[in-house]
C-alpha cells in the first residue's frame, strides 16, 4: 500500500501512486474551468483512477497546489489561475470526497522535495531548490522537511527584491527576480527592442544565432538569477543549490554561464554552494506531492 500523489495545475491534474520508492501509475487530466468543487471531483476521481491502474490501494494523498496556502487550516488563500480558489478549504473538501488524509504542499516546494529526496540533491542535507520559467518558485529543505516559515510564506524566492525601482512584479512590488529574470521579463523586453511580440523560444533562437540584442536580453536575465541565487545562498546557507525550470534548462550554455559568474562575483569571500541541474523534469512536482504524504505515514 502506496500513497498518492496529485500535482494540482491551472490546465492539467496529474495524479499518480507512489509505492516502493517510484509511480507504480500516472494519469493526466484536465483542470475543469469551472473550479471549485468541481476540481475537488476531478482530482478525486484522478486518485480513484491511479489506483485502478496501480492495483493498489493508498494510505493518504499528497497534494501541490499552487497558490499562497495556510497550512494549519487546509486552505489555498489565493490561486490566479484556477477559478473560486480563493479562501478554498482544498484539503477538508478532498479528504471528504476521498475519504483519505491529505498532505497540502505548495507546488514549488514540492517540487523541492522531490528534487531533494530522489533528484539532483539526493546526497545532500540541505538544498534550495529554484525554479526558472514563466515564474520563479522554490523551497528550501533541509532533512527531508520543507521550510513553510511562521504564515507559510517561507522560501518565496521568486520575490526577494534584487533591483529596487525596477519592473514591477506581478505581486505589486518592484525590481523582484520574478520581474526580472523569467521568461515573461525577457519577452517584455524584447518588444520594448523589436517592436514587435517575441517568444521566449525565439528569443532564445536569436540568441544562440549570435543576435547581439537578445544576447544583451538572455545574459541580462541571467546576470539577475546570479544575482538572486547568491542573495539566497547567504539567506539559507544551503549544502547545495538545484536549478531548474524551462528558462534554466532551454536558455543553454552561455546561459548558465553567465548565471555562475554572477553568481560567484555575488558569492566572493564567502563559500559557495555548488549548483547542480534538476533531474526529475515535469515529474518532479508529482513526486514531491506523493512524498508529502508519504514522509507523513512512513512510505518513504
């Protein structure tokens, strides 16, 4: 007997059950637009459906979801993505449509453990795990535990301020790494340069075709991850640092080159964490929902 995980997103649910240390299933199905109960219904039927195709019943589910969350209580306080999440009682509702425990996560920490207990950070004590994409998430765990902080809002990384007066950020602040370092950053600034809309994929086309001015954009993003990745380390004093999401693992070599100069230049005189690539891929939050749970109930 396994445990389950679900990986809760704003256009796909992926639900699985973890026994013996891997997925002994996966099944992947839409986010119902209407939100709400009727997410708690697909999520609960996805758990029913993993477990069929397990042949294996579960102890407990973890579930990631996305969304500033309030631990103590079960409940999403804010998900921008997914309709009526707002002040959502997501765990008490799912533990009634299951009848099962559920662990809560956020998805980016839970994308962290994974990282951290099966991936790239498998030997450490510590990591950071930082995420690079169309946002910037992570986590900090230390021990197979997850920071959560005092209100739940620990190792937001994606909003720690490395330019004051820069950008605005989409949490209302400015000069975030959020702001300035994701994909979103750098196609708002490819059309302030071209003048016309440019994907992140063809910004990044352009670039390795030796483009001086999306090289400027790419390595300009790439000098503020350093950047943010050093403030971090001095933050969290990790043993080790995992780098991961489609910027980080599609921008390319000169990409992460420059990340590390920055981020030594930011790290002199003190010790420098080594950063090593995530592993576990799409897969890494779904992992780390299922060992939410199974941490909690001894299946891991």
């Amino acid at each position: 007997m396994g445990v389950i995980g679900i990986d809760l997103g704003g256009t796909k649910i992926a639900a699985g059950v973890f026994s013996g240390g891997e997925l002994r299933s996966r099944i992947t199905v839409p986010t119902p637009e209407a939100g709400g109960q009727a997410v708690i219904e697909a999520m609960a039927k996805a758990a029913q459906t993993a477990m069929q195709e397990a042949g294996e019943s579960a102890k407990a589910i973890g579930l990631g979801t996305p969304g500033p969350l309030d631990y103590t209580q079960g409940v999403i306080k804010f998900a921008p993505n997914i309709a009526g999440f707002t002040n959502f009682p997501i765990r008490d509702l799912l533990e009634k449509a299951t009848g099962l425990k559920v662990y809560l996560e956020n998805d980016a920490n839970a994308a962290a453990l994974a990282e951290h207990v099966l991936g790239a950070a498998k030997e450490a004590s510590s990591s950071l795990f930082v995420t690079v994409s169309t946002g910037v998430g992570g986590g900090f765990v230390l021990d197979n535990r997850v920071l959560h902080g005092a209100h739940g809002q620990g190792a937001e990384v994606g909003h720690i301020t490395v330019l004051p007066g820069g950008p605005l950020c989409g949490c209302g602040l400015d000069g975030c790494l959020e702001a300035l370092a994701t994909g979103p950053a750098m196609e708002r600034m490819a059309l302030a340069v071209y003048k016309t809309e440019v994907t992140t994929r063809e910004l990044f086309a352009r670039f390795e075709a030796k483009d001086p001015r999306a090289a400027r954009i790419v390595l300009q993003a790439a000098h503020y991850a350093g950047i943010g990745l050093a403030s971090l380390v001095k933050a969290f004093d990790p043993e080790v640092i995992v780098l991961g999401g489609g910027v980080a693992l599609n921008a390319g070599p000169a990409y992460l080159e420059e990340v590390q100069r920055s981020y030594q230049r930011y790290m002199e005189g003190w010790i420098a964490p080594p950063i090593y690539m995530a592993k576990l891929g799409s897969e890494a939050g779904l992992l780390g929902a299922a060992l939410t749970a199974g941490l909690e109930v001894g299946e891991v």
